[in-house]
C-alpha cells in the first residue's frame, strides 16, 4: 500500500479490489478468440478459430458522450457501459462486419469499487448482445482531473468480414429499399440540447413519463443490433447499413449511398416514440431540426433490393419499410 499516493487521492488498494469485482463480468464474455485474462499489459485474440478465408478488420471507438451526466444525477451507472459498446459495435456492423473483441477505457476521479463493477456490469451486458469477447481495458483514477464520483468512458472494438462481403456505398442504386429497425429511444446523442431542454424547464428527472420517469427513459441503453443483422447479412444481399447517431437521418444515412443518390423517407411509416415529441415540444424545436439531430426511433437502416424486402422484414424484428432510394442527393423526408 502506497501511503504517499493515496495522499494524493489516488487508492492502488482500491484499483486492486475493483479488477477483481469485474472479472466475473468479463468472463461472461468469452468467445472463441479471446485468449487473454484481465490484468495483463494487452489483449490477445485468435482470430484464426473463426475461419475466414479473406479477412478484413474493421475498427470502432466511441464515447456515451454528455449523456453520462444524466447517470450522475439518478446514480445509475448499469446501463451506460451497454451504451458505449453499442455505440463501437453499431458502427462495425453498418460495414458488414461481425465484431469480435472490446476494449474500455474508463477514467474515474475516484475509485469506488463497486462503481467500476456497475459500469463494467454494463460493457458486459452489452458485450453478450453483441456476442463480442472484453479482451482488456484499463481504468485510470485522475484526482483533480474528475469531480468525485463522475467518470467518462470510451470504448475500442474491432470486428471482421471476408473482403468480398464488405459493405460499400458503390453496391446502392436508386429503386432500392430503406429498412428501418427501431431506436429504443434517444440512445446516445444529443444529450447537449437535451440537458439544455431539461434545465430551461426545470424538468425534474424523477418526472413521471408513461411507465417510468424522464430520467430513467433517458438512461435507456442504445440498442445493439448486432445479432438479428448479421442474421439477414447471411442471408440477404444488403447494399448497405446506416447507424443513425448524431446528425440523425440528414448526416447518417447518406453515408451508405453512392454519390448522387438519396432517399426519400416517409415518416409516417412508423410511430416516432413519445420521448421525441416530449422533447420537441419542450425544447420548441422545428420537425425538420428534430431529424437532423436525433434518431427520431430510427436506430439503424438497411439498404435493400425490393426482391428482398419481405425476407429482411422477416429476420429482425419490429422493422418496417421506411423509404427507398432516388437519384437525387439528400435526404428527403415527407
């Protein structure tokens, strides 16, 4: 025991007991590549027990971002390590590729054991629904740096795919169809403006909001789509997957379009989730705006040909036909 450094804020006896909290949430994670136990200097993977041919690797690393202020406030910190796998392995998929392993970084101004072991709890979580292996991490305690008790994390994920299955942008064409799988509400982004909307109201987070309050149906954990996608990649020819996060619809779904396409979505498809339009009418924000910011309970889309459609709806669930593509650039949204 280091007394000078726990002077300093810093506890290595705390950093000791909360690796040895988390490691029956990690073991909850292994897969067929993963190799290494927590506590050594890096993560091994062998990626030769999944037979690929012509692999590719495809990487992916994100934050929760400000929605972690919300966890702060209610004390919950189960549900955001699901948030930042989803936000890494989402990403990996909309490529075509199948994720394999997780990193963490998590960075705490102090080491409340049981606080790591909740977070960690949650990458986890989210680990198992996105049937990838934890093969590493590290948790950094930065007195001074973090107010005691708020911490941020950030996640690395890689995944991979034969080379001829990659997704690309060249494979869409106008006629083809926008499949649209639903968000599980706000997931996580724009948390900015909707801090700023809950205190220009003074909205309560202990406010009552259908079965639940505004805090907890905030905290819901993004979705992770990874299992029922994969699922229709094996047995679809997808043209290409958009994972709408910040920028909503307008910045993300152009980015599985070849250029000069676009698409033309229809916005009554579906039912646009109530915390949406709690938050547009509080924050009195323009519809357009909404869907240049937020998901609007549009998590994911995939780009289909209109032979496939009835089969991709089939695979996943609670997905519906959203829009098609067009030969005008832009997102046209009626």
């Amino acid at each position: 025991m280091s007394k000078k450094y726990e002077e300093s804020g810093v506890s290595l006896e705390a950093g000791y007991k909360s690796v040895e909290l988390i490691k029956k949430h990690v073991a909850r994670t292994k897969n067929l590549g993963m190799m290494s136990a927590i506590g050594g200097f890096g993560g091994a993977f062998d990626l030769s027990s999944y037979n690929f041919k012509n692999p590719v690797l495809i990487s992916g690393t994100d934050g929760v971002g400000t929605k972690l202020k919300l966890a702060f406030e209610l004390d919950i910190h189960n549900t955001i390590g699901i948030d930042v796998v989803a936000m890494c392995v989402n990403d990996i998929l909309a490529q075509g590729a199948q994720p394999l392993f997780f990193l963490d970084y998590l960075a705490v101004g102090k080491n409340y054991p049981e606080q790591v072991e909740q977070i960690v709890e949650g990458v986890a979580e989210g680990c198992v629904q996105a049937g990838c292996a934890i093969v590493g991490g590290e948790t950094a305690e930065m007195a001074g740096f973090y107010d005691d008790g708020e911490y941020d994390i950030a996640g690395f994920s890689v995944g991979a795919a034969e080379k001829e299955d990659l997704l690309s942008p060249e494979n869409t064409k106008a006629g083809q169809v926008v499949i649209g799988l639903p968000s599980t509400g706000v997931h996580s982004n724009g948390f900015s403006l909707v801090r700023k909307i809950i205190r220009d109201n003074n909205i309560s987070l202990d406010e009552k909001f259908g079965d639940s309050t505004i805090g907890k149906t905030l905290l819901t954990p993004t979705k992770i789509y990874v299992k029922e996608v994969l699922k229709v990649l094996k047995e679809v020819k997808v043209a290409g997957i958009a994972h709408i996060t910040g920028g909503g619809f307008h910045e993300n779904l152009p980015r599985c379009l070849k250029e000069g396409l676009g698409m033309k979505i229809n916005k009554d498809s579906y039912e646009v989730p109530e915390i949406f339009k709690y938050l547009q009418e509080k924050g009195n924000i323009d519809e357009a705006e909404m869907y240049n910011i937020f998901n609007m309970g549009v998590g994911m889309a995939l780009v289909v040909n209109k032979e496939d459609v009835e089969k991709t709806l089939s695979l996943l669930d609670d997905a519906f036909v959203l829009g098609e593509v067009v030969n005008e650039s832009g997102i046209e949204i009626i």
